[in-house]
C-alpha cells in the first residue's frame, strides 16, 4: 500500500495564496495608478430639463440627469478632454467644455445655471479621511440669483462655512457623524433661505451640500432655491 502525502495538497494550497497575493496586489496597483484621474459629474442646472452628459464622445450617464443627478467617479488618463451636455433626447451639443484632468486628482464637475445660459464649474476633490469618527462636508453656492451664503446646523448660531458666493466651494470640513438638517444663510441678513432634508451623515463619508436652484423662479420650469446634500461614491 502507498503511503498518503499531504504534499500535493499543501502545494495546491500555497500556489492559490500566491496567485490571490498577486492578484489583489494588482487590483490594488490598478486604483493607486499616479497617471489616473478621476471625475463625476452632476447636473444643478435650475430646471425641469434634464441632459445626457458625454466625456470625449461617450455618453457617461445611463439615464438622463434630473436636477441633483450624479454620474460617480470614472477613472481616465491624465489630459484634457470634452465635457458635452445634450438634451436627454437628443446628442447636439448644448455645451462643451474642455476639461483638463491631473494624474491622481480627483474632480467634480457641475452643469450650472439656467437652460440659456449653460456652464460647467470644475473642482478638485480632496477625499482624505483625517479622522474615521468624522463625517466631511463641503458647502458649494451653485445659485446663479442668490446672494453669498453661510451654512449652520439648524439652530445653531456658529457658522459651519461663511460668505459662499456663486460658484464659489468651500474645502471639506469635518463634522460630527448623525442625523439633522442644515441650513442656508444669507451673509450679510443671516436670513435662512434653504434647509437640507433631514439626512444621516456617516463617519468616513464625503458629502456635497450644494445650495441650487433660484431664489425668484421666473416660471414654474424653473426650480426655487434648495440646499442638496449629495453623497460623495
């Protein structure tokens, strides 16, 4: 009778761990690549209308975007490319931009005002985590009537963020992680003129709020003034 090894077994064993070492080492490589970049995109145009967005040529969005619609992160290679938006029925360019992205930068990019008037505002995305028991938010005026803005906790009477103009971010700040609502401010009155929906903001997590829509809707095409929260994926 021959005697059992366990050899084959144990060489079966250690070849999966190397290749599942190699293989997760790639993937790891993959989203560390220093000539990658990263964008998404978000419609806050004011309106009913929503839009199909193309990144060089390619529709990036499966479904047309409403107002507050975000197309996540995709991964391209550092350069400049065109950033076109359309009607959701229709590939004629409303507007196109050039876009220049850097290698390991994160961007968002936000169609902004009104139909007539179409523009796309870019910034860069620090998502760092400086502390895992914090949520981050960052406050954007995306209104193209509105005066500059502050943003505070509902109720409270310290500033999260002061003086945002149009187009104008501020950088992540952290946050307690929870449940409440935000709010707003005029600058110069202190007046609220939008509140956030009640919404749980996570540790660890990157969030937009973004005042959008117009404080005098010429119509009822137009949206009035809201403050968006948007997670960051």
């Amino acid at each position: 009778m021959k005697n059992f090894t366990p050899f084959h077994f144990k060489s079966i064993a250690l070849f999966v761990l190397i290749a599942f070492t190699a293989i997760t080492s790639c993937k790891k490589a993959e989203t560390t690549d220093p000539t990658i970049s990263y964008l998404r995109v978000i419609n806050v145009s004011p309106s009913l209308a929503t839009y199909n967005a193309y990144f060089n040529g390619n529709m990036v969005n499966s479904a047309a975007l409403p107002f507050g619609g975000a197309v996540n992160y995709l991964s391209y290679a550092a350069g400049a490319y065109s950033l076109k938006f359309t009607t959701a029925s229709s590939a004629e360019s409303l507007l196109t931009k050039t876009i220049t992205l850097n290698a390991s930068t994160y961007y968002s990019s936000y169609l902004i005002n009104k139909p007539a008037a179409l523009d796309v505002y870019t910034i860069g995305d620090d998502l760092s985590i400086p502390s895992t028991d914090k949520a981050y938010i960052r406050f954007i005026n995306l209104s193209p009537d509105a005066p500059a803005l502050d943003l505070a906790k509902t109720g409270a009477t310290t500033m999260l963020v002061t003086n945002k103009a149009y187009k104008t971010a501020s950088g992540f700040i952290a946050v307690d992680a929870g449940t409440y609502t935000l709010d707003a401010k005029e600058t110069s009155s202190g007046a609220v003129k939008a509140t956030s929906a009640n919404t749980s903001f996570t540790a660890g997590y990157h969030y937009d709020i973004i005042c959008g829509g117009l404080t005098a809707p010429a119509n009822d095409t137009e949206r009035p003034l809201s403050l968006q929260v948007i997670t960051i994926k």
